[in-house]
C-alpha cells in the first residue's frame, strides 16, 4: 500500500513529528517494511509550479512517496499471511492516514482491501469526464 505524503507534513514540526510515530508504529514489530521516495513535486520559490494535470491529487504537493510492505511467508499457513494483510489494512493504514492529513494513495499501490476513499480522493473531474462519469 502507498501514501503520497502532502509538502504540509514537512513544513510544520508536529505533522512530521506524527509521520514518524505513524513509520515507527508500522515497523515497531518487524512485520512490515517502509520504503520512502523523496519528490520534489510542489512549487518552490525556486522552481515553476507544475501545472494541474496529475490523474491522483497527491502527487501535486507530494514532498514524498512511501510503500508499506509486508513479506509472504511461504512457509506459513496462508490464513496467517492473510491475517498479516488484514492488519495492514485495518491497523496501520488508518494511523498513516491520520499522520498525514490531505495525502493521497497511488491507486496502482492500493490494497483490495482498502476500504478508504480511493475514487474521491484520486480522481479529479476532468478525469471522471473522460470516462464518462
């Protein structure tokens, strides 16, 4: 599962200081794994803003890009590797979204089980236009 973190988290001290309780919360047991990918998607003083054509909302003011992973024991019962899935999807991707509030998902990152706001949220009208809704 992915989260675009918005630049907000990154300019004020006590939204980065809950992203880092939220990644450490995610890591605290060794189950899951966090991998992050700086951007340098939002407007600066130094560069030109982009312009508004990003299909997902979070990649316009995305300071960062994460995955939250977890490894498929292949040796265990498939119920346990589910269990495993499920706690991602019901324990820390709600912390992570509370971390950072106006963040999105990368629909191709998203988890089946997802239960989030992922249409509403990553799907601005011009691109619901184009399909006909």
């Amino acid at each position: 599962m992915s989260r675009l973190v918005p630049a907000e988290v990154a300019r004020k001290t006590d939204a980065t200081a809950a992203f880092v309780d939220a990644l450490r919360l995610i890591v605290a047991y060794r189950t899951f794994l966090v991998d992050c990918l700086l951007l340098n998607a939002f407007p600066s003083p130094s560069t030109s803003p982009h312009p508004d054509n990003a299909v997902s909302r979070g990649w316009r003011n995305a300071f960062v890009g994460c995955n939250m992973n977890a490894y498929w024991n292949f040796t265990a019962p498939f119920a346990s590797n589910l269990a495993t899935k499920r706690e991602m999807v019901e324990r820390y991707i709600p912390a992570w979204e509370a971390a950072t509030p106006g963040g999105a998902i990368y629909l191709n990152e998203m988890d089946p089980w997802y239960q989030g706001d992922w249409e509403g949220a990553d799907l601005p009208g011009q691109v619901r236009a184009a399909v006909g809704g």
